[in-house]
C-alpha cells in the first residue's frame, strides 16, 4: 500500500465510518497523462450511511471535499463509486 492510499483510507475512514471501502492505485494505467505519477490516479469504492438520500454529485462532492489536502498535494484524479447501504449489494 502506497502512502498516499493510506493517506486516503483513513481520510474517508474518519470522515464517512464507512460499511465498505476499497482504495486501488490505478496510475500505472496513466503513465505519460500530465500530471500523472506513481500515486496520481486512484479508484475508490465506498459505501456508507452519509450518503443516504444524496445525489451522486452530492456524494462525489463530499468525497473530494474530504481528500481536498490530497489534491493540494498532487493527488491528480479519482474514480468513485459512492453508495448507501440500501442501494449496494455488499452490506
């Protein structure tokens, strides 16, 4: 785990206590982008009870406003996949 996946899992950990979150490096896939690094590009799968009743740009919202130090510092993109427990298959 890289240190800015860390960063991120416990960055989303504390802002959401989410029911299930995943954090994968997807940069390799960006070599050559501009702004592309080693820990430039990321995915992220989070589930949890903040997002009830929210619209997905809402949730996009509120998780990139929880990584903005992350982004100040470099963070270059993220995928995300935000959803309530009522709406994933996983809880």
């Amino acid at each position: 785990m890289t240190p800015r996946e860390s960063r991120i899992l416990a960055l989303l950990t504390t802002t959401f206590q989410p029911l299930h979150l995943t954090v994968r490096n997807s940069s390799a896939g960006h070599r050559g982008h501009q702004g592309a690094s080693t820990e430039s590009h990321f995915d992220v799968h989070i589930v949890s009870d903040t997002f009830t009743g929210m619209s997905r740009i809402a949730r996009h919202r509120e998780v990139n406003a929880a990584l903005k130090s992350l982004f100040d510092e470099g963070l270059h993109a993220l995928t995300i996949v935000a959803m309530s427990p009522e709406e994933s298959p996983l809880s």
